[in-house]
C-alpha cells in the first residue's frame, strides 16, 4: 500500500502560500502559510498534520490490542501535541481518554505503552514520544 500527498508553493517563505492535498481529497488544495505555521492564520500547517497523523494512527492501533485483548471499547479519543522547537520537532505527547468495558487500568496502561511503540507513525518518528493515558 502506497499514500500519497502534495504541496504547492508559491512566493517566498514569509510572503508565499502554499496549498496541500491528499489522494482522498480529505485535504483538496488546503492552504497554508508561516502565518499559520509560526504565526496565527487560518489553514494548516506540518505539524498539525503530524499530529493529526499520530493520533489516528495511535488511536487505531490502541483499539487493535485493546480488541485482541477481548475489550469492548465504546470510544477512545486521543490528543496528539507536536513540540517544534528551534526547527525540529523534538517530542510528541498522547493524551488518551477512552471508555472500555471490562479492562483494569494496568491492563489499559499496558496497552496504551504497546500502541505507543508500535503505530506505524510511531515507529517513523525520530523524537520522544510521551503519553498520559485515563480510563473512564
């Protein structure tokens, strides 16, 4: 399976604007700028992508080994936090909250720590990767 996205810019980096869009057309010609990268503007930027990634990609992992473990889960919702410092992004935080029927907080915990290793998006980020997890 292969995804794909692309981004168009035009101008110079403070002046310009660029417009992102996914296969899915999820995104379709979405804009973005340094206004909404570093500044406040309306579009998107790369880290909220990031984020975005990271969370849904957690969120269903989570709910693969928490349904491998026999648990019927009514919602998990994640909150993924990029920290871009000095032109890198150096961590990414996970708050989860989820409601799960039968599943004892460290069983829930241990699971939340194995999805965190091992999301695909996860395992491609090269930087801290921290979470704090609450069960319903």
């Amino acid at each position: 399976m292969k995804r794909n996205a692309t981004a168009v810019w035009t101008g110079s980096l403070k002046e310009g604007a660029g417009k992102i869009s996914t296969e899915s057309k999820t995104l379709d010609n979405a804009q973005y700028s340094f206004k909404t990268r570093f500044e406040d503007g309306v579009g998107t930027n790369p880290e909220e992508l990031i984020a975005a990634a990271h969370s849904g990609c957690f969120t269903m992992q989570l709910s693969a080994f928490v349904g491998e473990a026999g648990h019927e889960i009514e919602n998990i919702t994640t909150k993924c936090d990029i920290d871009f410092q000095d032109g890198s992004v150096v961590g990414s935080h996970l708050t989860v909250h989820a409601k799960i029927k039968g599943i004892t907080d460290t069983d829930f915990q241990e699971l939340v720590t194995k999805a965190e290793k091992n999301c695909p998006i996860s395992k491609l980020l090269n930087t801290k990767i921290t979470s704090t997890a609450t069960l319903a």
